[in-house]
C-alpha cells in the first residue's frame, strides 16, 4: 500500500484531495507546514508527496529543497499560481510536477498514479525483476537491474525522472530526442507546453553527472532539435 502525505494549511483542500485519494490502495498523512512535513516522512517511509507552495513556517519551496537532501521519493506541488516561472521554479528544487488549483480530481488522480508507478518501478521501495542490463557510455554506467548509475566509479543519486531521462539517452546512444519525444517517453503523457520541464531536469541531471555542467562531455545539446547521450569512440 503506497503511502502519500498531504501537505497543506487549508484544511479545505487537505478534506478534498483526501476525497480524491480515498482508496484502498492508498495509505494518507497530512501535514500543514513544511516542518511537519518533514518530519512526516522521516518516521513513516512515506512514498509520494503533496506539497503546498505557501505555508508558514517553512514554505512548500524550502521543505522540498530540504527534502532532496535525504529521499528521492516523488514530489507534486500544489500552487494556486498559474504562471510559468512559478512553475519552474519549483521544478529548480527538486519536485517532480505541480497542479495548479482548483484542482480537476481526474487530473490529480492521474498524476499521482503516474508518479507512484514510476516511482515503485525504477526508484522506490518495491524491486523489479533483475534485468541484468548495464550499459556503459564514457565514464557513465548504468545498472538497469540494480536501478543505480556511477560516474568515474562513483555513486550518483537520482531521482526516478532524472533516472528515466538518462536510461532513455543511453539506451539510445547518438540519436537526438526532442523535448517532446522525451516528455512522452519518460512522463507518458501528452507533450503539451513539455518544454520547460524537460530542460530543468536535463539541466539537473548534467549538473549530477557532468564534470562541467556548462560544457557537458555526456549530455548533448543539438541546437533546435533536441538532446543526445553523445557515445564517444
């Protein structure tokens, strides 16, 4: 049973979204500060999140930055703001997708599915079948069976979209993925209005494996097309 934490200082939308989750297949906690918050997921192994951006104490923003520092585990924020660097900005910390309010229930039932799928799949705490599928490209090495990636030998800890972003790239060495391709592969979902998301990941996934994020030896740009995992002979 999947564990999801609420995290609001409305308790009117705390009551909703309870409603929109009320299933047997989910397990809720609720927290009305980013503290609390925290705190909520150290002692209960919590497997994805829904965070407010504005709450007192710690804000949504800051709980999250804080949160990356110790789990991988999915992040929805919740804002009641609609513009776009709001948006990126709260990708910039970590989290993994946003819904603005009022929410549609269909919709936020479809994103915590997904993110829940992905996150028990490649980066959670259910095992998948061994693979046995490792493939290496330059000093980068990713273990599909173990779900773990090392550069130069050393451990790199990433989040499951950051994983499926770089398992896409690697599987595929060479070949240009726009951002559309890679937000329908990787997020299953239509490609619509993609772009910032997809650029904010890449950018933090180069920052965790490239030497010099600003000249990437891995991680390609192809000006107007899209991205590539560059194979080095």
């Amino acid at each position: 049973m999947a564990k999801i934490l609420i995290c609001d200082d409305d308790a009117d939308i705390v009551a909703a979204l309870r409603i929109y989750l009320s299933s047997s297949d989910y397990e809720l906690y609720t927290a009305s500060t980013g503290r609390e918050a925290l705190e909520c997921i150290r002692e209960n192994n919590i497997d994805l999140v829904l965070m407010d951006i504005m709450m007192p104490e710690m804000d949504g923003l800051a709980a999250t930055a804080r949160l990356r520092e110790e789990f991988n585990i999915p992040v929805i924020l919740l804002t009641a703001k609609s513009e776009l660097s709001d948006k990126v900005l709260g990708l910039n910390v970590g989290a993994d997708d946003y819904v603005t309010k009022p929410f549609d229930p269909v919709e936020v039932q479809a994103r915590v599915r997904s993110h829940l799928r992905r996150y028990m799949r490649l980066g959670g705490r259910i095992e998948p079948e061994p693979k046995k599928d490792v493939i290496t490209i330059g000093g980068v090495e990713l273990d599909d069976a173990a779900k773990s990636v090392t550069v130069d030998g050393e451990p790199v800890s990433l989040t499951p979209i950051e994983y499926n972003i770089l398992h896409l790239l690697m599987r595929n060495p060479n070949r240009v993925f726009s951002s559309s391709q890679i937000y329908e592969l990787v997020w299953n979902e239509n490609a619509i209005g993609s772009e910032g998301s997809v650029a904010v990941h890449i950018r933090h996934l180069r920052e965790k494996i490239e030497i010099n994020p600003s000249d990437p030896r891995h991680i390609k740009v192809v000006w107007g097309q899209g991205y590539k995992m560059e194979a080095r002979k």
